[in-house]
C-alpha cells in the first residue's frame, strides 16, 4: 500500500495550503487587471497605512536578480517593472497579520494604467515577428523545421490527398491543491521553504538570484502536493514569499484562491495546425507537410521544449519518406504557457490522428488498417531520424484493441446511460453510437541534448533488532506514487522489508523534475544504482567476516549465488551503517538540427493506443463516453495498481480536453477562473476502461521499464473525437470536427 494513501483517504495528509506556524504572517499578490498596459503611477501608501500590515513590496524591493525563467531563460520578472504582459501578471506583494487585512490592503494600492491593445493572434506573430514583439527578444520564441526526403517527389507518388486545420484550447492542470507554501527566515539568514512543486533544485536555481542569497542559505522541503501536470514546474509563490520573509523577518504563508491559481500557473498551449497528408491507394503515407503554431503567452516559460517536441512528433508513430514540418512557438499577450501532461505532443496527436482518419475516409478504409499499414516498429525512423531502438509492436497492439470486445447496446430505460444523464434531456432519441480509435507516441524523460540525471541516497542499518533502509532523493512525489516505487526497488535490491523514505529536500543532490513520465525511470534508476552500492559494501563487509560465498540479499538473509542462507544481515551489520550516494544518467540524447530537424533527441519513446466508444445527442450535441479502452506498452509493470491509475488518470484527462477543458480568453482577458465555469470531468463521466498491458523491455531502461503517465493522455482525446465524428456521419452528417475541446453546437452543426 502506498506509505500516503491511509491519510490521503481519511483527509489527515498536510497538504501545503495546511502548512502553519504560530506568528506567521499573510502574503498575497496584487496582480494585473488587464493583458498589456504600462504603469503610470503607483500609490502604495494607502495600504502601508493600515493597521496591520507588514509590508508592501514592489520590483523595487526585489533583492537580486528581477527576473527569473525555466532553462535560464531570465524573462519572467519578479514584479511588474513598469508595464504588464498578461493578465494576472504579479506587481506588489502584501504581508499582514489576517488574510482579509491583506485582501484589503491590496485593494487599497492606487495604480494609474495606461492600457494598450494587446497582441492576441499567435498566427500572426509568426507573419510579423518584428513588429508583434510582447517582449524585446522577438515575436518568435521557437522555429523547429524537419526536413526529410523531397516533398515534390512525395506528392507525385500520391494517389489521394488530404489536408485540414485543427485547433486546440487552452487546458488547464486543474490540479486541486492550489499554490501555497511557508517561508520561514532562518537564524543564519537564510529562509527554510516548505513548498508544493515539481522540481525543487530547479527552483532553488531561480529563487537563489532573485533573493540575493546562495544555494546554501535555502534549504527546501516538499510539502504536501495536490496534483501537479506541468504546472507546477514553473514558479509561483516562491519568490514572492521569501521577499517578504526577508523583509519582514517573519514566517510568510501564500496560499492561493481558485481563481488567483488560474492566473498563478502556466497552461496548456493552444495550437493552431495546418496538415497536409498524400497516400497511395493502398493506404501508404507518401508525404506530410504541417505547420504548428504554438502560443506561449507572454513569456518563454517551457514554449523552447514544447515546440521541439511538437516538431519532432508532429505525424506521430507512422513512417513517412517526405517530411516538411515547421513548428512555431511564439509570444503574445494571452494567458502563459508552459508544461503540461503531454507536453506539445498531444496537439500534435490530436492532429495527426484526425488525419488518418481523414484518409481513411478519403480511401474508404478501415481506420485501423490505415494506421497499420504505415505503424512504425522496431528499427524505424522516427520523423527526425531517431530509430527506435527497443521494442514497438504498434501493429498488434492495434489489432488487439480492435479484437477486444465492444461495451453492451445502449439501455434507454435507465436515462443514466444517456447522454446528459439525470437531466432528461433526452429519452434516446436523436442518440447515435460512435466507435473511434486513437494512437500516441509520447518521449520519456527529458530530451535534446539535456543532462538529465537524478540522485539517490540509500542508508542500511538495524534499528531495533532489524535491518532498516532509508532512502533519501530530492524527488517530488505529486501523486503519482513515487514513493511506493522507491520503497519496492530497495526491498528488492536490499531483501529487506522496512523501508523508510525520507522527506524530499535538497539535502541531497537533484533528482530532476516530476515531469515528462520520467521519475520511475531515473529517481527509480538512481534508488536501485545506490542500492546495488550498498549491497555490494554488505556483501563485502560479510566475505570480511568469514562469509567469501555471499552473493545477494533476500529476506533479511545473505546469501550464495546457490540460494543457501549464510548469515543475518543484522549480524553482518551489527551496529554498523552503509550509506551510499548514487546519480543515474540515462543514454546521452543530441539536439535537433536546426534547419532538417534531424537527431537523437529522445530517451525512451512509449506507445498507447485508444480505442473510444460514445453516445451523441445528435439533437442537443451531448456526448457521452461510454468505453475508453487502451492497450499500452509499458515495458516492465513495476506496480500494477499504480499503473492502471496513471493510465485512467491521463485517459480521463484527454476526455476532460475532448469534450469539455477550456479556459475561455477574450481579447487576452480568461472569462472563466473557476472550477464552476471551466469544467473538469468528474466520476459521472468516467467511463469504463479496459486495460491490455505490454511488457516488452525496454533494454536501456531500469528493469525495462518505460514511462506511462502521460501516453494515454495523448491517444484518448483524438480517439474520442474519432468516436464522435463517426457518430455524426452514422446519423447523416458530415462529422467535420477539427477543433478541441468538442463543443454541442459543433456537434449539431456536424451531424
């Protein structure tokens, strides 16, 4: 059982926003009403004049460094320093003893605006960069051009074409928890941060130069985290709260509201794509030209990565000769963008895989025939070039998901079934049935070139007459169950039963970020490097003592290669300690290229594939999700319980995009900062979902696994869509649906 699931489930476990400390002070944000405007004047005195209040900070009182950003990137300020880029964009900062003290203080300051139109059409940043700048490095963040083959060459070799424009929203994170933390100033001067993030030495790495202070005067520790996907890589209330600690002298707490955490985080990008696809009549992709916009808001944030991502899976798991992909990600005044689940490859899939619909339509083919015939595997290259080195049955798996049997006709007589449920909107008629399939190729770990590696520190001793590990990482567990793989790997690796993790903190070198499916394969490789350390000191300490044949760990014992029991490890202990300290580096990748795209840029790549079945209300546009099945190659199942729930997890979260996630934005202003306006599925819309699991190692992997949290986040949007449009064509329509998330009037306009 996970070591956090008792008190997660009785709602005893501290998250974050629960954090305390008897003297502690209220920070909180005044933030920008508008997406571009300068600062004309501002008049703090009002707030500094009531009782209660602390302190009110501006840029001004920033200690270091102003400005701050992921990947060195240095464009983000602190504080607004005399203009606004985004809405939501932080300029003061207020300390007060009472939460509402602090709220009225910040309503108090007297700002004089001069509002500008802001620039919103991220198409048009990449026709007119120089004179669409948001910031002075350009309108363009990010170009990533792929070249293969001769496009010229491909079309003539092409007996159908097809070509379409796909849109994706804005998606939020939704995660529960929303940012908060405690800074508490120290006796040395420096700050002790107990903070909810994904990657704690990455912020260290900002939060040192912007306060002025070294590595070694922040000490952080992992507080307890409600969700994270991506937006918590990011800065929020770090800085913020360790300025006013340092000002004031006093522990801070910031915990933002629903909506300020709207404005407090990155989000998805949204993406405008142009697709072009020519095939044989035998279904065989001959070329592919695509162009992506991605806009990152205001600010770089983690667009670099993304659009490299984007560009480099932009046709996805299929083998293409002629490539000609542009990816773009650029600036403008719309809400900030950066990491979420998937991570510009679920654009790009949503894209790729309406195409292949669209040819199979256009070929009036099976669409999973069409998939198969051009399905990568084995050996092949990938639209940079990179060939794939492991395992990638993507043809049987797709005809294993089509074998699997399809849910029970629809039951009218419980409207619980129908589309829109317990409302009655509808007694079944008008509801058609819809099948779609989905496929997505997603890369694990970090890529391009990027040093990616993670630390491990691993502690044997006996404690009370028994062998004890501790295992100690800088690793954020943000639900995803982190911390029960840990302790499975040292019970494996040490043959011993307890096992504690220590607290994450920077007490022990980086362990990278909770991101990119990679923490199960590089902390997980870094705990079993350092364990395998420590075992070979036992066993070294145990040949000492008169036992030459001790070969391995299991069940408190030393044993031989043979199995036989030789001795106690508490015996070869005795009072002694091991500690080791191990990094793990995963296979060196290369960078694109940046005029043909071409490189290793990849670690590991993991395949799903969805298959979705739906009920529309072709009347009123419904949707109802009746199965989302999967199979997924996942290369070892370390811990099958946890696996099904990441495959769930990020399954509903491509539903959640599908048919309803969208941050709403007009004129760059966000009209829904709610979780009452921006909808997130709940379990009424949780489908059924039937699991096939692959494990074909991975042969560069620990255990062979691969990174499975965000593949299924991919696959299952696209294949939803699927479903529907086959549902609006079964009911006599065209299903001309290529914008996400699917609305009702979309729908209706399409069947």
């Amino acid at each position: 059982m996970r070591p956090d699931a008792t008190l997660k489930v009785k709602g005893e476990f501290a998250y974050a926003s629960d954090l305390w400390m008897d003297g502690m002070l209220w920070g909180m944000t005044l933030r920008s009403p508008h997406p571009r405007a300068r600062i004309i004047s501002l008049n703090l005195a009002p707030a500094l004049a009531m009782p209660g209040v602390f302190a009110v900070l501006t840029h001004e009182d920033v200690p270091g460094r102003k400005v701050y950003g992921l990947d060195h990137t240095w464009d983000q300020p602190v504080l607004a320093i005399g203009e606004v880029r985004h809405q939501g964009e932080p300029v003061a900062l207020v300390a007060a003893d009472h939460p509402e003290i602090a709220r009225r203080a910040l309503a108090a300051i007297e700002i004089e605006w001069e509002v500008l139109d802001p620039i919103i059409d991220p198409v048009a940043v990449v026709d007119d960069p120089e004179h669409l700048k948001v910031q002075e490095r350009g309108g363009i963040a990010r170009h990533q051009p792929v070249r293969v083959g001769d496009l010229e060459v491909g079309r003539a070799l092409a007996d159908v074409i097809v070509e379409e424009h796909y849109e994706v929203g804005i998606q939020d994170q939704a995660f529960l928890g929303p940012e908060s933390g405690l800074v508490i100033p120290g006796e040395d001067g420096g700050l002790d941060f107990y903070v909810a993030t994904q990657w704690m030495h990455n912020d260290l790495s900002q939060i040192g130069p912007c306060l002025g202070l070294p590595e070694e005067k922040i000490r952080m520790t992992l507080a307890g985290v409600g969700g994270a996907f991506g937006g918590r890589e990011d800065l929020s209330m770090q800085i913020h709260a360790g300025m006013l600690a340092m000002y004031t002298g006093k522990p801070i707490k910031m915990m933002y509201n629903r909506e300020e955490s709207f404005f407090g985080h990155v989000h998805r990008h949204p993406a405008r794509m142009w697709y072009e696809y020519g095939a044989t009549r035998a279904g065989k992709l001959t070329y592919a030209r695509v162009k992506i916009v991605l806009d990152g808001g205001a600010y770089t944030s983690a667009t670099l990565n993304v659009t490299g991502n984007a560009a480099s899976l932009a046709v996805g798991p299929y083998e293409i000769p002629h490539l000609e992909i542009d990816a773009y990600g650029v600036y403008t005044n719309n809400p900030p963008c950066g990491a979420m689940r998937g991570f510009g490859a679920v654009q790009a899939c949503f894209a790729h895989e309406s195409m292949m619909d669209r040819l199979a339509e256009a070929l009036d083919m099976d669409p999973v025939r069409v998939r198969q015939v051009n399905a990568v595997s084995e050996g092949s290259a990938l639209a940079t070039g990179q060939v794939l080195h492991a395992p990638t049955p993507l043809r049987e798996m797709l005809g294993q998901l089509r074998d699997m049997p399809l849910p029970d006709a629809l039951d009218a007589t419980d409207i619980r079934n129908l589309p829109g449920g317990a409302s009655q909107t509808t007694h079944g008629e008008g509801v058609v049935r819809g099948v779609g399939y989905g496929v997505g190729i997603k890369n694990i770990c970090f890529s391009e070139g990027f040093d990616d590696y993670s630390t491990a520190r691993v502690r044997l001793e006996v404690i009370g007459g028994e062998p004890v590990a501790l295992v100690h990482t800088a690793a954020a567990e943000v639900g995803q169950g982190l911390v029960t793989v840990e302790a499975q790997i040292a019970r494996t690796e040490l043959g011993v039963e307890q096992v504690t993790i220590h607290p994450a903190d920077n007490g022990v070198g980086d362990a990278g970020s909770s991101s990119a499916s990679r923490q199960t394969y590089m902390t997980g490789g870094a705990v079993k490097t350092a364990c395998e350390a420590v075992r070979d000191r036992v066993l070294a300490l145990a040949a000492a003592q008169g036992y030459p044949r001790a070969a391995g760990l299991v069940g408190g014992k030393v044993i031989s290669h043979t199995g036989e029991v030789l001795a106690a490890l508490v015996d070869v202990l005795d009072e002694g300690v091991v500690e080791e300290t191990r990094e793990y580096h995963h296979q060196p990748t290369t960078g694109m290229d940046p005029v043909t795209g071409q490189g290793n840029s990849h670690t590991q790549l993991a395949v799903c594939v969805h298959r979705a079945v739906v009920d529309v209300d072709t009347e009123l546009g419904l949707v109802k999700v009746v199965a989302l099945d999967a199979v997924q190659d996942v290369g070892r199942i370390m811990n099958r319980l946890s696996l099904e729930g990441q495959i769930h997890g990020g399954s509903v979260q491509g539903l959640g995009l599908a048919v309803m996630e969208e941050i709403q934005v007009t004129n760059g202003k966000v009209r829904n900062p709610s979780f009452t306006d921006y909808l997130i599925p709940t379990i009424l819309d949780t489908p059924t979902q039937k699991l096939e699991i692959l494990e074909n190692a991975d042969p560069r992997a620990p255990y062979g696994l691969r990174g499975a949290g965000e593949p299924p986040t991919l696959s299952s949007t696209p294949a939803i869509v699927s479903a529907i449009r086959h549902a609006c064509r079964a009911a006599g329509g065209t299903g001309h649906l290529t914008r996400v998330p699917v609305r009702p009037e979309d729908i209706i306009q399409s069947c």
